[in-house]
C-alpha cells in the first residue's frame, strides 16, 4: 500500500462525493488556517482506495482538525478489511518517517454509513489506536415523525410541554440564507446568557456557506426572536443541528419543544431521513439534562469514538 500525499484539488477529484461533508477537500481547504498544515492523503495498490485529511497540531495528526468528526473515505464501501489494515500500517511508518508523535481520529457515528464504520472501528483496534472517548450521539429518524408522533414518541412531560408550547401563541418560521444572522444572534445571546462558549463566528457560519447548504430558523413570540436553530446539510438524506437554543427569560413557553418539534416536521417533509442532533456528552461526560431532553423527543443514540495511536 502506497501513500501519495496530494493538493486539494486531487484530493477532491478523487473523493468528488465523500460520505460526509466534513471530509470533503473544499471544507478542510476553508479551514486549513485552524491548523499548522494540512496533509492530504491517498492510499493507492493497483488503485486509490482510500483517503484520509489530517491537520498538524503540536506535533500530532488529527482528523478532524475543524468538524465534530472526520476519518477516512473509501472509494467503495465493499473495501476489504486486509486493505484497511494494510492503509493503517502504512500511514503509522509515515507518521513515523515524518516524526510526528501521534495520530488522533474522530470516527463518525455509524448513521454516516455502518458497515464501513464497523470496518475501521475494528482495524483501527486492532493496530494500536487506543479509544480515549466515546461520545453519546442523538439522532432523529423522521421516519417516526407520524400523525401518532405527538402521543406515541413524546414522552408524557415532551407531550405536556409541547401543548404548555402551543398555548404561547409562538411561531416557527423558516429564514432565507441572508436574514440568517438573525438566527445567529439568538444563539449567541442563549450562550451567552448561559456562559458557554460560542465556536463559531458569524464570519466563520458565512465562510461555511460557501461549501456547505445551511439552514436557519427562528421561533418567535409575536415579534421577539426567542429561539432559534443553525442546520448543515451534511450527507445524502443526513441534516446536523450544529446549533439550537432559546433564551432563558422564555423558558415557561417551552420554546426548545415547540423549535424540535417543527424542525422535524419541516425535514420530514423535505425528505430528509436523519436530523443528527449530535452529542450530549463532552469527553464522555454526560450533560443528563440534555441526554433526557433528546431522549423525551423521541431520538435515538449512537456513538462517536474518538481512536489514538501514540508514536512516542
């Protein structure tokens, strides 16, 4: 197995339709800056068969570098196991060859495709990358988003708290891309207000917009913005919430059940099969709170396992 590191030109003609869009080449490209280099990788016999972008960060690689998660890309996803095994070993005597002292991979949840994920989860144990976290990653399926949603999914304190929600007079309302700061900035106040931080610009949401479809919403209360949410399009029939909150001095409208339950409604509708809420633990440290609220609205968990290879 050969390593051809190449620009990200190649790269993206080579994995012109990743799995995810947090592996293609134009949104690592975009990010390049939040790391010390960007190395773009291909793993080629006869043929390339697998692809992987890693950023430098003090002395180690990592995939992600700027994404909830990263990894490898196949060209199919029939890829042999003996092809895995044989892409990890030669990417450990690069890593070695190029005196980095370990290589960090975030694997995404198995929604972005199981039968390869459950590939490189057992290659990756089995040459040497220690799990350091596994994350707890909720997920709605809008499969289960039927007429009987409201009584069959929602647990009982869900269901009252959307009839307590409804009772608001509040409305949910889908924004054009331009009036999406509008979104942001009751983001940014529900952060603010609770003190956590806040990741992203608005700079870096409309950098990201470049390459990657973005949606966003508001929950009003006649004309206050109380809540709202910051969507990615990230795979085919897949939708991630990077981004929803309310403001507190609204919480008795139970504004977050009311937003959850529109947002499925609307992809639902749209077709999207999966709406990835992402995780509500933080180096496997749960927040109960919010495991029990996605839990109430009906999604299902997964896992995200963070792999490292020491090189030291």
């Amino acid at each position: 197995m050969e390593i051809v590191e190449v620009n990200e030109i190649i790269y993206g003609q080579s994995f012109a339709q990743p799995s995810q869009v947090f592996n293609s080449a134009a949104f690592n490209a975009l990010n390049a800056y939040k790391c010390e280099q960007v190395h773009y990788l291909l793993f080629k016999d006869s043929k390339v068969r697998l692809g992987l972008i890693l950023g430098v960060r003090q002395g180690k690689l990592v995939s992600p570098f700027s994404a909830p998660f990263g990894g490898f890309e196949a060209t199919s996803a029939d890829v042999r196991l003996q092809t895995i095994d044989w892409a990890l070993e030669a990417l450990t005597a690069w890593a070695i060859d190029k005196k980095y002292i370990g290589i960090r991979i975030v694997q995404p949840p198995f929604i972005y495709g199981s039968d390869l994920l459950n590939k490189m989860h057992n290659c990756l144990y089995r040459n040497g990358f220690v799990i350091q976290n596994i994350e707890l990653n909720y997920q709605f399926e809008t499969s289960k988003f039927t007429e009987d949603y409201a009584m069959k999914v929602l647990w009982y304190n869900a269901r009252k708290n959307y009839k307590r929600s409804l009772q608001a007079g509040l409305n949910f309302v889908a924004l054009a891309a331009e009036e999406g700061q509008k979104a942001y900035e009751v983001i940014a106040l529900n952060r603010s207000q609770r003190g956590f931080p806040l990741r992203m610009t608005w700079a870096q949401v409309q950098e990201t917009m470049q390459v990657v479809p973005v949606d966003f919403f508001l929950v009003k209360k006649e004309t206050d913005d109380i809540a709202a949410a910051v969507v990615f399009h990230v795979a085919d029939g897949i939708v991630q919430v990077v981004y929803w909150g309310d403001l507190p001095a609204y919480a008795e409208c139970k504004t977050m059940n009311f937003l959850s339950y529109h947002l499925f409604e609307y992809y639902q509708k749209k077709g999207i099969r999966i709406i990835d809420i992402g995780p509500s633990t933080e180096n496997s440290i749960p927040n109960h709170g919010l495991c029990e609220f996605k839990e109430s609205i009906g999604c299902s968990i997964g896992i995200k396992t963070e792999f490292y290879k020491s090189l030291s």
